[in-house]
C-alpha cells in the first residue's frame, strides 16, 4: 500500500461522520436561529388566534382571503362575494402566491388556517438574518437582532391585522437580503423572483434588488441582475396595465386611482414630512428601530419603493405605522443594519465596542416598545379567554344550513366565512346575492361598510322584505328570509 492510499485509510477511518453532523447541528449559528424560529412560531401563531377569538378580526382582510383561499383549494379561480358578487380576487391585487395555501386549506378548512400559516412565514423570516447575524457577530448579538426582529413594531402591526399575502414576501425577501449582505448574488436574484407574484407592487423592489447586482458586479452577473430588474419591472406592468384590468369588475386598476399627479404627491409628502404627519412618524420609527444606522448602508434603498407609493398616496392609512404595510420593511431596515455593521468593520469605521452599543440600543427599542404593541395584551388574562359575540358567532355559524347565503357585519364575517358563502353587510352596490340570513352585531357596530345609523336604516329595510327576526343574543341579531321574502 502507497503512503497516499495508507493516508487516505487513516483520514477515512479517523472522521465520524454522525458526529461531524451532531457537532455542526451544535454550533451558534444552527441553533440560535432554530431557537428564534421556535419561541417565535408559536408566539405570532397564538397572538393571531387569540385575537381571532377576540374578535377582532374582519371580512376586509381575512374573509376576503379565506374565500380566495378556498376557491384555491377547491381547484376554481380565486373569487370573493365579500368583494363583489363572484369577484376575481386577482381583479384586485395580483397575488396568486396564495394559491399554495390551498392544499392546506383542503385539509384544514378554517380562518385560522391562514392565521396560523401566516405565523409560520413570518417566523421564517426570522431564520436567515438571526443566522447571519450569529455567524458575522456571534452569539450574543444574534439572540438580540433575533429578538428585535422578531418583536419589532412593523412584524407586530402585521400580525395585529388578519392574514395578508405579505407573509409569503417575508422569508423570500429575507432570503435574498441576507444574500446581498453575503455578496452571494446569484442566490440574491434567485429569491427575489417570486416576489412579483406576491402582489404587484413587489416587482419594484425586484428592480431595485436587480439594479443594485448589476451596478456592484460585472460580466455574467451583471447581465443576470439587469434581467433580474427587467423581469420585476416586466411583472409590475403586466400586472397593473393588463391582469388586474382584465379580472376586475370596470376594467382598471382601481389602487391606481389612491395615487395623486407625482409632482402633487411629491409636495403634498415632502409638507407632510416636515409638518409631522403620520408618514413622518412612520419613518422616524423605520429607522430608529435600527438606531439610525441603517442608514450606512445601501440595501435600505430597497425600501425606496414600497416607502414611496404609501407615502404619495392620498390613502391616509397607508402613512401610518399600523396595518401590516411596515412587515417586509423590518426585513429591509434590519438587514441592512447587518450590512451597515459588515462594511464599518471591513472599512475599519466602527469599532466591536461601537457596534456592542448599537446592539444595545436596538434590544432596548424593541424592549421599551414591547408595552404599547399589541403582544403586550398577551399578559392580561382576559386575552386568553374566548369573547361572548365571538362565540355566539359560532354557534349561529353552525346553527345555519351550510348551502345557505349570509350577510354579516365586517367584525362577524371572519367567524362565519369558513362555513358559509358570506357578503359584507350592509351588502355594498357590487353584491347582487339575495341572502338567506344576515347578522348584523347591534352592539359593537362594524363601523363599515356604514355608521350604526347605516345598519339600523338596512335592518329596517331588510324587515321591510321579508326577513324577521330569528334569534339575538349578546348583541347580535338574526334575521331570516321568509319563504315569501324576495328571490
């Protein structure tokens, strides 16, 4: 036997490889993100249900994409009564990601269904930049960007306000951040892809993340950033000019219509900056959830785009820090706090100390913030017990026929959707369905479609053709179509 060949025996016979495997399984950089992802899974999952159980979620959002879900899962084209009498949800944002929750839905058909799956992505999120950041800085700091992440004020918003297709966007997004930090472009543009069929205003983050690999690489890699860019924008222009219009109900895009002329939008933002308007406070809060130092970094121009359409907006809703509209710029803003960190310290400009105090203070943000965010209501024993209306709602859920149509107030929609063909009520112009039942909550008014003296002014119509009373209880009130009612 050769030296090479008695070597090769003696390099084969000393290497153990379960134990290899067992030791790398070990390591900070495993298990630090698969503690993070753990803890916070079921934290967002329980946060959601529980809230769900409180009432307070709604046929706009989750009713409409439980139905949009459904639809999936019944092998049919997505559509939403709650929208309009068979509206194509794709009419209305150009989302068809959703369409892979649908097997699950076949196997588990309820609105927390979707809840639970959106803790899951989100929590998914989470994984790749605890990673990154244990594996750059260590342990310590990728528990607390971990935590910070996890608990920040856009992650919560999001999770506070039903089910939306933004949590696919979460760990394909942070897969492709955590990527660029890396400078491992090609896995960067290949995340990226599918953010266009997230919803249509993704594809110009896809630009952006394609412009910026074609303008810090060359040759091969640069071409495939610009096409990367090419399709993101090819996608938005598709989507905005052709398939939105063609499924939805009066042929436009109707989101179009919430953007102003761009030197109007541009003024009437740059005064509400500089007034304090809630796009003011919505960005003091984007960037001190990083300590400001994101800002070094250039992958926080990828939150351009997404910062740009709310803030011109005439929608107020959009500007403020609340919603779920803040979820995928926590990914941005943190992942380029790691990439801020990356560069000061390849360029010798921040010192181990430095960044130990940025560490800190971000701990300490997400820390104070925690008591005026809604996973604060998680400690109040109340939380965990089930609302009265919210369980009346169920019962009156199963004590209807399933074949049978309901109208229901918004706030008692996402109890009913699951088990029924539900429409908001007060029904809108663009339901024509004749329901068999509609439930209306006399005591906690929806609020929308119309006021309390909106319900009361539909109820007495509704009585006025046919429908009487069937059942009231904890404030909500039944009515039944009459065989003699309307058809």
């Amino acid at each position: 036997m050769t030296t090479t060949e008695k070597s090769t025996v003696v390099t084969c016979v000393g290497v153990d490889p379960v134990a290899d495997w067992r030791r790398k399984i070990r390591t900070a950089e495993t298990l630090v993100p698969a503690l993070a992802f753990v803890v916070l899974a079921p934290l967002y999952a329980t946060m959601s249900v529980l809230g769900h159980r409180q009432l307070r979620t709604s046929g706009f959002d989750l009713g409409i994409f439980v139905q949009q879900v459904a639809s999936y899962s019944q092998f049919r084209a997505p559509t939403s009564d709650l929208l309009g009498t068979g509206y194509n949800t794709l009419g209305d944002h150009f989302s068809p990601i959703t369409a892979l929750l649908g097997p699950v839905y076949r196997v588990f058909p309820h609105a927390e269904t979707l809840l639970i799956a959106q803790a899951v992505l989100f929590a998914s999120a989470v994984i790749p930049i605890s990673r990154l950041a244990t594996h750059k800085f260590g342990a310590a700091t990728g528990v607390a960007i971990s935590a910070a992440f996890g608990l920040s004020w856009g992650v919560q918003a999001a999770l506070n306000f039903d089910f939306h297709e933004v949590a696919f966007a979460m760990p394909l997004l942070a897969m492709s951040m955590v990527a660029l930090v890396r400078q491992r472009w090609l896995p960067a543009l290949a995340w990226a892809l599918p953010l266009v069929f997230v919803k249509e205003d993704m594809g110009l983050t896809v630009v952006v993340i394609g412009a910026l690999v074609a303008l810090w690489t060359s040759g091969r890699t640069r071409i495939l950033g610009a096409l990367t860019a090419a399709w993101g924008l090819t996608w938005v222009i598709l989507a905005v000019k052709v398939i939105i219009p063609m499924l939805s109900s009066d042929n436009s895009y109707d989101q179009g219509s919430k953007l102003p002329p761009l030197g109007e939008g541009i003024a009437d933002t740059a005064h509400g900056l500089v007034a304090g308007d809630s796009r003011a406070a919505t960005a003091f809060l984007l960037l001190a959830v990083t300590g400001f130092f994101a800002l070094r970094s250039p992958l926080l121009l990828i939150a351009v785009p997404t910062v740009a359409w709310r803030f011109l907006s005439d929608n107020t809703n959009f500007w403020k820090p609340i919603y779920h509209y803040n979820a995928i710029l926590m990914v941005i803003v943190f992942a380029a706090l790691l990439d801020a960190f990356a560069r000061s310290h390849r360029h010798g400009q921040l010192t181990e100390r430095g960044r130990h105090y940025i560490v800190a203070f971000v701990a300490a943000f997400a820390v104070v913030a925690l008591p005026f965010l809604p996973m604060a209501r998680m400690v109040h024993a109340q939380e965990w017990t089930i609302d009265p209306q919210a369980a009346t709602a169920r019962e009156i859920s199963e004590w209807i026929p399933a074949d049978d149509r309901v109208s229901a107030s918004n706030n008692l929609v996402a109890q009913l959707v699951a088990d029924h063909d539900v429409s908001v009520f007060p029904q809108r112009a663009t339901d024509s369905t004749v329901p068999d039942w509609i439930v209306v909550n006399r005591a906690r008014p929806a609020g929308w479609p119309t006021d309390e003296a909106g319900d009361r002014q539909a109820i007495d119509r509704a009585l006025s053709t046919g429908y009487d009373v069937a059942y009231s209880l904890d404030g909500i009130e039944v009515l039944h179509r009459s065989s003699s009612g309307p058809r």
